[in-house]
C-alpha cells in the first residue's frame, strides 16, 4: 500500500461508524497503526501489499476522477481458513441501474472535455470500481483509488499523491459510510449520488463527503409530513438492516412524533435474510391493523420481501415509500407486484439529458473488447452468452436501440441526473482551482491540483447546470432538499407508471413546503378512496381523547366534554370551559349564553301568585265596599271602623307589593319590593295592635273610676299607627340611603343558568325590616291572647289572636324557606308569606264581621254586641 501509516494513522482513528462499516474500518485502522508501530521512521517504506484490484471502466487523462460503482448486487459469501492467500472476490447478479449510472459518468466527462468554457484545455480521465454493494470490496476500492494499480520500479517514496483528485459514489449508505472514512483523513472529497443517509452530514467523522442527493433528514420529515397531511396516524415500518434504514427511520420516528403519527410496528429486513425472516415480516404486516406500511428500504432489500407478499397474494395496503424504489423501472414494470398500485413516495426531481440516450445505446462490448465488464453488460441486457454458440450466443449485431429497459429508459433520470452534476461538481471546482493556481503563477507550466484544494474549493463551488437548477453545498456537504411526489398508477399492460402529484422543498415555508395535487391521486385498494389509517377513530366536536393505558398516544377513547366545556376541533385533547356567561349546548362544541332565570309574569308560578295577589285585591275592595255601606252598623263601628277601614287598605297593599317582586329585576324594583313589603306590613300590623289596645282600653274603662280611653282615643289611635309605621320608613329609609338593594346576576348557584335576583344590599337592613314587623307581630300577639277572654258577645280579640298565631306562623316558616329555596323558588317563597299572611289576617278579622253583616244581620245591634256572654 503506498501510504505514510506512521503520519496518517492518527488521521484513521476518528473515522469510526456504525454497523458493518464501523468494524470493517475500525480493523483496518488497527492493522495500519500496528504495522506504522513496527516500522522505524528511518526506514520507512511504501510498497504495493498484495494484488491491486484494477478499475473496470478507465480512460486515463490529464486529471482523473475516481467513482466506486455498483456494477453487481452481491458477492459471492466465502468462508476464509486464513491459511492462504484469499481468491478476488466474486460478485453476482449484473446491476443495470449501476452500468447506466457509471455510463452517464463517462457521459458527463466526454460532454465536459468537448466544452470550449469549462475547463479548457485539460482533459478528465476516469477510474470506475464495482463495490458489488459491499462494503469490504468498497474498501478495497477506495484504497485502489488512493494508490493506484500501478508501481514504478524502484519508487518507494511514501508521499506520492492520489491518483485522483475526487471520487463518485458510492450508490448505498453503509458501503459510502466506509469510503468516506477511509479516504476522510487523506482529504480526497467524496461525493455521491445517492448516499441519502443523515448521519453522512456529520462534517466531524466525514469531513470530505458531499453529496448531489438531499439528505434523509429532509426526506424522513417530508416523509411524516405527508402521513400526517393525509390524515394516516397508526402506520407500521418496514427499513433496511442497515444504515440507511437505520438512520432513516430514526429520523421519521422523530418527525412522526412531533406530526403526532403513531408506529404500529417497525420490522427490519436485508437482502441476506433467509425466507423465514421475511414471511415473519409479513406475518407482522398481516395482523397489523395499520393500512399504511412506509417503506424506508433499498431497493435490493425490498424485492425479497416483494416476492414474498405476491407469494401470499397481500393486497389493500397503502405503500409509501423512500426515494430508494419509489422510482425503480423494475419493480413498475413487474406485473407481480401490481399490489404496489397506488403507493406514494418522494423521489428526486426528474430531468432531461439532451443526448444520453444516444451515449447509452452506442455502447457495445467491441469497444474494449477485453473488457469483461461490457461483455457482461451485453449478456445479461440480451440474455445471450459470447461463451456458446447456436440459439443462445450473443452475435453482437443486437441493437440497444431496439431495446426498451431499465439501462435504455431516459424517462426518469432523477438518480442518473445527480451522478452527472456530480461530475460537473468536481469539474467546476477544479476549473476554479486551475484558474486560481494560474493566476498566482508567472511560468507557463500548469500547477496540478491536490485533492485537500479540491476539498477546499468544492465547500464554495456554486454553478447552474443545463436544467436550470443552481447546485451548491451547505455546510454539512447537502444541497438543498427538493423532492417530486410520485404516485404508482396503471399503464396498461406494462405495469404501472410514474405520476407526478406533488412538490416538496425545504427551502420554503414550514407550511408550504408540502404541495399536493389531490385530483390526480390513485390510492391503493379497490374502493378508490383516501385509505383510513388510525389506531382510534377521530373524536368528534364535543368529545376529547383519553390516551388507553399502556397503549400509543394515538389509540384512544372519545369522552364527551363535561358540562359547561365544549370542543369545536375534531381530535382535540382538552375541553375548554366556557366564560361565566356562557354554557355549553347540548352537542358541546358552542357555549351560548346562559338561561337567565327570574320569576316572570308569563310563567305558570308567576301567573297563579298574580291572580291570588288580584283575587286578594279584589276580595278586600268587596269587603271594604261591604264595610262602608254598612259602616253605621255597630259590628263596623265597633273597635273603631277608622282603623278597620285603614287595615282593609293596607291589606289591599300588602296584597299589591307582591306584584313588585314578579319580573325582572331592575334598580328601581328592587329598592321598591323590599321597602313596600316592610312599610305596608307594619302599617297592617299597626292598624291589628292598635285595634288590639282598643279592646283591651274598652274593657278596663268597664272598671270604676277608670278613665283610661282618654288616653287612647281615635287620636291617640292614628298617632299610634302613624309613630310604629314612620320607625319602619326611617329604617327602610337608612337602609336605601347606605346599602340599597340591586340587581345581582348570581352564577356561583346554578352552573348552567344565570339567577337574576335582587340582592339585599346590606342584611342588616333587611333583617332589621323583617324583625321590627316581627316584633310588632308578636307584641300584638300577646295583648290579643291576654284579651281573648274578655266577656263580650263580640270580643275580637280571640279573632287578633289567631289571625296573628297565621301571621307569625307564616313569616317563621318563611325563614328557612327563603335561606334554603333556591333561584326564583326563593322570590316565590317570599311572595307566598306575604300572600298567606294577607289572607290570614283578612279571613280571621274580616269573614265573622261579614258572616254577620250578611247571613245574621240580627246580631248587628248593640244590644247585642255589648251582651254578655252567659
């Protein structure tokens, strides 16, 4: 190997990945630091070790570019004694994808070194290797490409530069992850075409990677973006065993959570698996409920698993894919997997290249005719063999004109495309290096390029190509991540085709990065319908998701929102509750505004306490009307028909104010209920005392020598109404003036209405209204119970008596009543007191003064109203 190990192996150690490349390297960096250790400084020597694997397509030129290639799927698995010399290795199964990528290569360099603008006067030579998709071969390669396959007698010399300045490849991840960390610590710029994988874009393990093809990282998230915008939130995996698939699907899961997209399952699968393994994967697919399976595979791990379910005949699923065989003409144009019908998956902006279809079929193997390489290309494109002879052999007179297939289709050149601004990359950079390196030299003689300015120029190349696309590199070596939606859709009897549904760049808006044609969608299965693909059913407007336990966020129950919160989203977490104002409705997805509630003049309650307080009214104008056309009578004049006819008015009063608290409550109204309830009733309770005290003055003025009526007289009677009814007003009077009454929304009592009520203001002053109309109850109580057996035919005192035990009996059941009722309960609980205590007080006062005057007016005389009682 034609190396400095002792100088250079401090360079390898950081170059260490995952997986397979990861140990390969880290091997090989072993062997180079024993080997440099072993060696003194003095006489070190650089030889080639062993056999140098030689470039299956060369055409040597002023300078060259190296490319590792997949002309080969596979290679021959050997088991190794380590007791001799191991044979090359043997590489299976012709790759025509790989022979048209390293054509378009050859394509580019001719089409470089024919322009009169780009790099004039220099001349591009290549070196193509077949990695066989391996990572060990690519190894091998890159060392090749490194040294160089040949040695000059006598040249032992340790500095001698690469034999390329940049290297092309390679097509897969892991195999690129090795050829990155090998070539990394010599400074020789590596750029691919289709090595999507994130981890590449770390600038401190593989500080000389570039790349034409977006990274992973973009399309992992364009690809949870797209699950998301159709609405699939349960969906199973399936990756390759690798770090493509790896890296990948690492970065989907992570996009998928934030889009907040559930994994079903994720099975991992490569092309060495035995069957068993990829009928277990499909097992998994079988008993999966997820309709959707993102497919973040290559292309050689995927046709196993493809063959297997067309085995099993597995259809109705909706396919997404990666861009690794979302676009492959192989899997189209099989009818076998006619199951792929419909599958979705973002693949690399297609392109025209003007010209490479006839590059391409103007190839043929009497070019180089010892080229095996091309005889290869040639049997397996013709199925034919240069090895026999009759029906079978190749003749070399077939046409690859006439030939429709993967290699001569320049319809979708999207991976083709990326080698060939590749090659133009490294072509742009090297002009720039050669302008810059002539111009800071005076001689003729023309400085060659090293790969580390090579490495250096490429971080800041920027050139459009023939497509009208500008390609450059950030600072992790990616370009920007532009993609097309593909959408799989029948063509006939060939398989399916390519449609283009859709665009996705990174360099927008996150919200407008995604854009989708939904017209000219095909989706998988029979129906023709957008696939539903949820773990849960969507939750409805008025219901909220409660995560299952032990189960994804996704998998959920629906739980109508409680009452007073609402959800107009659909899949919303939460309810959110309404203003105090407001109430949610019945399907809770709207707050509207709270029933208001107050006791009204057009509700039943409020209709049947009018016509009583009305009927009370009534009642007392009849027996008023009674009382005064027989107001000479004696039973009227009796007990002074003054103060009767002031209690028939405010009776007639007390009667009216409950009106007062019927309606809704304003300022005024509520000021004027609570004052015109406190004066009227101790106006009638003045008018019952003071007609009590006439009865009682009447008697002891019986007594001899008693004089006592003087001193209440009708007077002295008024007086005495008018003095107890002025101390109520000049309460009810304070009460108005310091804490009045007033309108008060109450929301704390019902949660879904609203109580407008009236609120007392000060308590204080209500209590003091309602307790001195007590007081005077219960004063004038007593004195009609002391007086009820005074001995007079007509003593109506025992009447007071009982019309006072109504009243008081009424306003102490009331107390509780009007602290416990709720709502407008609690108004017609204090309009039923006032109404019971009106009529108690008309009835037992008033009915026997009318049963006289109408059914026994005999007993209306005085003789018989001052007759005792025998």
């Amino acid at each position: 190997m034609l190396s400095t190990i002792d100088v250079h192996r401090k360079r390898f150690l950081p170059c260490i990945d995952t997986g397979m490349a990861k140990r390969t390297v880290s091997v090989l960096q072993l062997l180079l630091v024993m080997y440099g250790a072993c060696v003194p400084a003095s006489t070190q020597v650089c030889r080639l070790l062993g056999q140098p694997v030689l470039p299956l397509l060369s055409a040597e030129k002023d300078i060259n570019i190296g490319a590792v290639l997949s002309f080969h799927r596979s290679t021959l698995l050997k088991m190794y004694p380590f007791t001799s010399k191991p044979e090359p290795t043997t590489c299976g199964s012709f790759n025509l994808r790989g022979f048209k990528f390293a054509q378009t290569m050859i394509f580019a360099i001719e089409e470089i070194n024919n322009s009169t603008h780009l790099l004039p006067g220099v001349s591009l030579g290549y070196k193509i290797y077949d990695s066989c998709s391996s990572i060990a071969q690519t190894i091998l390669s890159s060392m090749s490409l490194m040294n160089g396959y040949k040695q000059t007698l006598g040249d032992t010399s340790c500095s001698r530069p690469p034999s390329v300045n940049a290297i092309v490849g390679e097509s897969n991840s892991s195999p690129t992850i090795a050829l990155a960390s090998v070539v990394g610590p010599f400074r020789i710029p590596v750029i691919s075409h289709f090595a999507t994988c994130a981890c590449l874009s770390d600038r401190k393990r593989y500080p000389s990677f570039f790349r034409t093809i977006p990274s992973d990282y973009y399309q992992s998230r364009a690809l949870a973006q797209l699950v998301k915008y159709f609405g699939w939130t349960w969906v199973g995996i399936v990756r390759s065993r690798g770090d493509y698939g790896n890296s990948g699907i690492a970065a989907f899961e992570e996009a998928a959570k934030q889009e907040g997209v559930c994994i079903e399952y994720s099975e991992a699968i490569l092309s060495t698996d035995p069957k068993e393994q990829f009928i277990k994967t499909l097992e998994v697919i079988k008993k999966g409920t997820a309709r959707v399976v993102v497919a973040f595979v290559a292309l050689g791990d995927f046709i196993p698993l493809l063959k297997v379910i067309a085995q099993h005949n597995i259809t109705g699923l909706q396919w997404v894919g990666s861009e690794s065989w979302i676009t492959s003409r192989t899997l189209a144009e099989t009818n076998e997997y006619s199951f792929l019908c419909g599958a979705l998956g973002f693949a690399i902006a297609n392109a025209k290249l003007v010209g490479l279809r006839e590059f391409l079929v103007s190839v043929h193997p009497d070019q180089e005719p010892k080229n095996e390489l091309l005889k290869e290309f040639w049997e397996t494109t013709f199925q034919c063999s240069f090895r026999t002879t009759g029906s079978g052999a190749c003749t070399g007179s077939e046409k690859l004109a006439e030939l429709q297939n993967e290699y001569t289709d320049v319809s979708e050149l999207r991976i083709a495309n990326k080698v060939y601004t590749a090659v133009y990359a490294i072509a742009h950079t090297l002009h720039n290096v050669l302008n810059d390196l002539q111009s800071s030299t005076n001689s003729n003689t023309r400085e060659q390029p090293t790969p580390q300015k090579m490495l250096a120029y490429m971080r800041n190349v920027r050139f459009t190509v023939k497509t009208s696309e500008e390609i450059f590199f950030d600072a992790n070596g990616d370009p920007v991540a532009r993609y097309d939606l593909v959408n799989w859709q029948p063509a006939g009897n060939v398989g399916l085709q390519f449609e283009h549904v859709g665009v996705y760049d990174s360099s927008l808006p996150s919200e407008k990065r995604l854009q989708v044609n939904h017209e000219r969608v095909l989706w998988a299965g029979d129906t023709g319908q957008l696939p539903v693909s949820v773990c849960s059913e969507s939750c409805p407007p008025g219901t909220r998701k409660a995560v299952l336990k032990g189960r994804p966020v996704c998998c959920y129950d629906c739980v109508p929102c409680a009452e007073g919160e609402i959800n107009n989203e659909t899949d919303s977490n939460d309810c959110f509750p309404c203003d105090l104002e407001y109430w949610s409705n019945e399907s809770k997805d709207r707050c509207v505004s709270k029933v208001v509630e107050f006791l009204s003049y057009t509700e039943l309650m409020g209709m049947v306490l009018c016509i009583f307080s009305f009927f009370g009214v009534l009642l007392t104008a009849v027996v008023s009307s009674l009382f005064y056309f027989h107001k000479e009578t004696p039973i009227v004049r009796a007990n002074n028909s003054e103060l009767s006819f002031l209690l028939l008015f405010s009776l007639s009063l007390c009667f009216l104010c409950s009106l007062t608290f019927i309606g809704q409550p304003t300022e005024w109204s509520c000021m004027l209920r609570h004052t015109a309830f406190g004066i009227t009733f101790v106006l009638c309770i003045s008018c019952v005392l003071g007609k009590t005290i006439v009865v009682l003055m009447a008697f002891r003025a019986t007594l001899p020598g008693s004089n006592v009526m003087k001193w209440f007289g009708p007077l002295q009677q008024r007086l005495s109404v008018v003095s107890l009814t002025l101390i109520q007003v000049i309460i009810c009077v304070l009460w108005l003036t310091i804490s009045p009454p007033f309108p008060y929304m109450n929301l704390s009592y019902y949660r879904e209405k609203i109580i407008l009520e009236c609120n007392l203001g000060s308590a204080l002053g209500f209590w003091a209204v309602l307790g001195y109309t007590g007081l005077l109850s219960i004063l004038c109580f007593v004195l009609a119970f002391f007086a009820r057996k005074l001995p007079d035919n007509f003593n109506e005192a025992k009447f007071i008596t009982f019309s006072m035990l109504i009243f008081c009996a009424v306003w102490l059941t009331f107390i509780p009543a009007y602290v416990s009722s709720p709502g407008k309960f609690t108004v017609a609980v204090q309009i039923f007191a006032i109404l019971a205590s009106s009529f108690g007080l008309l009835f037992c006062i008033f009915t026997p003064k009318c049963y006289i005057i109408l059914l026994k007016p005999e007993k209306n005389t005085k003789k018989q109203m001052i007759g005792k009682s025998s």
